[in-house]
C-alpha cells in the first residue's frame, strides 16, 4: 500500500548522511530473494475465488446498507463495509503487481473500475508504488509512494513552512481523515494538476467516485452515508494507517546511501503486523509485509506460507493494531541517524540539544 504525500506537503530536503543509494547484494540476500521465488506463483482458481467472493460480500453488505433497518445496524454494516473495500484494495494491489489475474481482461476491467471508483487511479498508482518498492527506505526527505520522513537535523534546518508542512503529512488526523488528504487529494488533485496528460485517469477516478455518490443520493441521503461515504472513509483511514505503519515503526532500520540493499531493507524497514484471523482477512495478509516486500510477486494469500516455510522471514520486527502499538507507531516523527531509530518530536530535540552543548 502507498501513498503520494511528498507533493502535497513539499518537505525539506534530507541532510547528513553522504553517499548516493547503490543497493549492494549479499550472498545470503541473494539465497533469501531465491527461496521466495517458489511462492511468487499464483494459484488461478485461489485468485478468482477471493475475487468473486470479495465481489460477492461487498455486494450483499451494499444491499443492507440501502435497505430498511434501524440506523446503528446500517452503522454497523458501514465498518463492515469500510474493511472489505480494504481486501478488495489490496486484490487491486495484487494485481498491479501481476501477481494475480494476470492477462485477464475481465479481471483488468474489474480493477480498473474498483481503482477508479475508490480514488485510486492506476497512473498514479504504478507510478507511486513502483517507485516505493524500488527505493523502500533508502531515501530521506520528500519521498515518492510513502510518508516523507527527515533527520532531527535536516528538521531543524528547515524553514517554519517546512516544518509545518512535514507535521501535517505525518499528523494522525491526516491519516484519519485519508478519505479527503491522501486519496482525493493526493492521488487524484495533485498528480492531476502536476501532469494533466499523464493523469488523465485521475480526472476520470473523481468522475467515478462522484458519480457512485450522486447515485447514492438519488434515493435517500442516508444512502449515502451508510452505503457511501462512512465506507469509504473507513476503508481510506484504515487504509492510510497501514500505509503509515508498513515503515514507521518503532525497531524498523534505515540503510540509506551506499549500505542500502533491497532484501535488508524488506526485512528489517518493513513491519509484520500481528493480527487476527478477521482481520486478515480484511486485510488481505498485508500485515506480511516484509514478505511482500521481499517478492511482490507473490499473491497476498501465499504470503503466510512463504513466512512459515522460510527461517529468515520469521523474525520480523512485529507491532499490531492494538491501542498501544498504534500509538507507538503514530509518535514516531523523525529519524536520528546517530542512534538508527525512529523518534518523536520530544525525543528529537532532546538529541538536537544534547549536540549542541557537546559541540560547545
């Protein structure tokens, strides 16, 4: 899952840490990036099932939502709603990787109308995301396909603009409130304004998306909120926090410039999500995402397979959706290099100050 923030909130540059990123392969991380492959593969009729059932489920709850009953079960039904858009997004996902479906034209047309319906434009999409993956972690500063994140130094430097700039792409209520900062502004208004002919998809995802809720509207405004809007704000919260806490997480470590390589950087800058069976489900696996980074080839459901045949993916560094994990993980708002871990605002100018007087 990724996210465009950098052009919308123009953070300062990263400084402090030389070298250009020149990935450096293992021997031990080639073995690693070899013993996935095996997983890489889809297994067809898997795919359209959780496709057709994800259809299926979402269809019925759309049902429900428009029906008649009592507002606090349709409320009810709305996070229902929200969380399965969630696995449909991550389907989405799977097959912009090709890792699923692939060479169908029906499953193409289907995920072409559920990234335009849900703000998810694939110009935008591929072009963010395929970036993330090829440069997971190793640069500081304005980072394409995920949050931006800077040095306690290079925030220091920066003007009270940037600043401000740089604490709203990382503020939890950027985050909870996704459906309007990172997917209708961010997927869609900025990369439309910056490059019209590129993202002309973007045009027609707003189109889309405005369209569902005028249809909505059409028959009852409860309608849209219940069957529209509480769902899809839902989905772009739950959605943005995954986003966030794939690589903001306490114990996650930053290789950049020349000690950066690709497998170290799956392994050790992405998290293992710890979840329940529900939300797993919900989730499409994507709490394995060390395993996907490793091999983004490999279909969301064979992802907990491949963690359990492989020693070295087992040992992830772990957080989960619990109160206290998530806490942890949106305190999290800049990276010292000194110590190799991320800090919060507090921490940060403590070690900033603690410099300064060792430097006098």
């Amino acid at each position: 899952m990724t996210v465009h923030l950098s052009a919308i909130f123009d953070v300062p540059a990263m400084a402090g840490i030389p070298g250009e990123a020149r990935p450096r392969r293992t021997r031990n991380s080639r073995q690693v990036a070899l013993a996935v492959r095996p997983y890489a593969r889809e297994q067809r009729l898997r795919s359209w099932w959780h496709l057709w059932s994800t259809i299926g489920v979402l269809g019925v709850l759309t049902a429900i939502l428009r029906s008649e009953i009592p507002w606090q079960i349709r409320f009810l039904f709305s996070i229902i709603s929200g969380l399965t858009i969630v696995r449909f997004f991550v389907l989405y996902h799977d097959h912009q990787h090709n890792a699923i479906l692939k060479g169908s034209k029906f499953a193409d047309a289907v995920m072409l109308a559920f990234g335009l319906a849900t703000l998810n434009p694939p110009s935008v999409w591929n072009r963010s995301h395929d970036h993330h993956h090829g440069n997971n972690c190793k640069n500081f500063g304005a980072n394409v396909g995920s949050y931006p994140l800077v040095t306690v130094e290079a925030y220091e430097k920066s003007s009270v603009w940037q600043r401000l700039r740089y604490a709203a792409a990382r503020h939890p209520l950027t985050i909870v409130s996704g459906y309007v900062t990172i997917f209708l502004f961010g997927m869609c208004v900025v990369p439309l304004a910056v490059n019209p002919k590129r993202h002309l998809d973007a045009a027609l995802s707003i189109v889309c998306h405005a369209g569902i809720l005028l249809w909505l509207a059409s028959g009852r405004l409860e309608d849209l909120w219940f069957a529209g809007i509480i769902p899809f704000a839902i989905s772009s919260a739950v959605g943005a926090y995954l986003f966030f806490a794939q690589h903001n997480f306490p114990g996650a470590r930053l290789q950049p410039g020349r000690e950066w390589d690709y497998v170290d950087a799956a392994l050790h800058s992405s998290s293992y999500i710890q979840m329940g069976l529900l939300m797993r489900w919900f989730t499409g696996n994507i709490g394995y995402h060390h395993v996907h980074h490793l091999n983004p080839k490999i279909p969301f459901y064979r992802l907990p397979e491949a963690m359990s045949a492989i020693k070295e993916l087992q040992a992830p560094v772990m957080t989960s959706l619990r109160p206290r994990d998530i806490a942890a993980c949106l305190r999290l708002k800049l990276w010292d290099p000194v110590t190799e871990q991320h800090v919060p605002w507090k921490r940060g100018r403590s070690l900033l100050q603690a410099e300064s007087r060792a430097a006098a």
